[in-house]
C-alpha cells in the first residue's frame, strides 16, 4: 500500500485486529494488563499504535487498578494519551461500576459482606483519600440507592449524623449500611472509626433507622462490623474490642 495513501494503515493495525479477535473469541482470559489497557484506548484512536502508551501508563500508575483510578488530567500526562483516547478507559470504568451497582440494586447484602465488598471495592479502592459511603436499603433490606456523604479522614468531628439521618430520610431508608476506604491498604477498624459507627448507630436509632454493616475497604480486603460481632453489641450498648 502506498505511503502517500490517505488511509494507510498505522504501524500496530494487524496487532490491534488480532486483539480485538482475541478478546471476542476468549475473553479477556491470556491478556496482559497492558494489553487491556491498550485496546481501550483503541476505542477513541482509530490510526495510532497504543502499546507503547498503555505500557507507560501502567509504569507510571503502578498497577492496573491505578490507571482506572487515575484522573483524566493524570492520564492525559502520558504521552500518546489524550482527551479523546482517554474515553475508553474511563467508560470502561463506569460501565463496571454502574454494573455492579445495578447488582445489588433491589438485592439484600445483608447477610453477603463479600457481594457487598465486590461492589465497594471497585468504586472505593485506591483512592488517596478516605470516602464515606451509605447504602440505603428499605423494609426488605433491598438496596434503594448509594450516596457519598463525606471525604477526608473519618473522625467524629468530620461525619456528621445529622447529615446522614437527613440523607436516609430524604430516600425514604429503614435501614442503613456505611462502607469507607483505608487509603493505607490495611482494612482493621480505628478507635476513631469504632466511635463514629456507635455514633451514628445511636443518632439512627432516634429515628428509627436500623444500620445493618459498616465496611472498611482495604487492599483486596475488607473487615466487617457486622461479622466481627460490633455492630450487635454497639446496638445491645456493649463495650467493642480495638
């Protein structure tokens, strides 16, 4: 084909094919991350080779994970990556959240701390700083809908009930479950976030909303209030182990 054609094929055309046919006949099974990563930056970048972007992406973001949760800003620092190219990847994202959140939605995680970590994790892990979310449920402990309600380091001072209640109320909520992140990895509960889960328990307790879980998200683990016994003895008005 000549070189002065309009429509010349770029340099990575047959290993993007090859890709896209590799992904519809198996999947994502034998992919390497950088390889995923590369063919969703393809969906906005019809003639240019991405492999040598999706690998400086995955070098300066430090793992898969990071580059999914990387800003467009940050992601439009590597070179080969762009606002339009950068599409891909961030609707890949959101497609993944949305669908498992769309999972759980009308579902009881009641009695599931793992489905419900599956979910959390993929919207709250690696960020950099803490994020407090409430899942709202109702009479059937049926989730009725997510809402972060604060970001920063939870302390008593820094989540406040009555902005929690006035949100359970506002979604018409009978029951509540809390989830935040520990940014350092390590998911074992503070004396702080011990305090503010039998905070809030008692300011929902006033107005008759029960809380069902508080989750903390770590690094691919999580520890749960509920199945380490606390939420029931902070409800009973029992001491809680540190």
């Amino acid at each position: 084909m000549s070189e002065t054609k309009a429509h010349k094929e770029h340099k990575g055309a047959g290993h993007r094919k090859r890709l896209r046919e590799k992904f519809l006949a198996s999947g994502l099974e034998g992919f390497h991350d950088y390889e995923v990563i590369e063919l969703l930056l393809t969906l906005a970048t019809p003639r240019r080779d991405c492999k040598d972007a999706a690998k400086a992406a995955l070098k300066q973001f430090k793992s898969f994970q990071g580059v999914f949760e990387a800003s467009v800003e940050e992601m439009c620092e590597i070179d080969g990556i762009g606002p339009t190219n950068v599409f891909g990847v961030k609707l890949a994202k959101a497609v993944a959240d949305r669908y498992l959140e769309k999972r759980l939605i009308k579902r009881d995680p009641v009695n599931n701390s793992q489905e419900l970590f599956d979910y959390l994790y993929g919207t709250m892990r690696d960020r950099n700083r803490e994020c407090f979310k409430a899942l709202f449920l109702d009479a059937k402990n049926r989730i009725i809908g997510t809402e972060t309600l604060f970001e920063g380091t939870l302390t008593a001072s820094s989540v406040y009930p009555r902005e929690v209640v006035r949100a359970a109320l506002d979604q018409h909520a009978a029951a509540l479950i809390f989830a935040h992140n520990h940014p350092s990895g390590d998911p074992s509960p503070s004396a702080e976030d011990i305090a503010v889960t039998r905070q809030l328990i008692e300011a929902c307790r006033v107005m008759g909303i029960t809380v069902h879980e508080h989750l903390v998200i770590g690094d691919n683990r999580y520890f749960s209030f509920a199945d380490a016994g606390y939420i029931s003895r902070m409800v009973q008005g029992k001491e809680t182990p540190l």
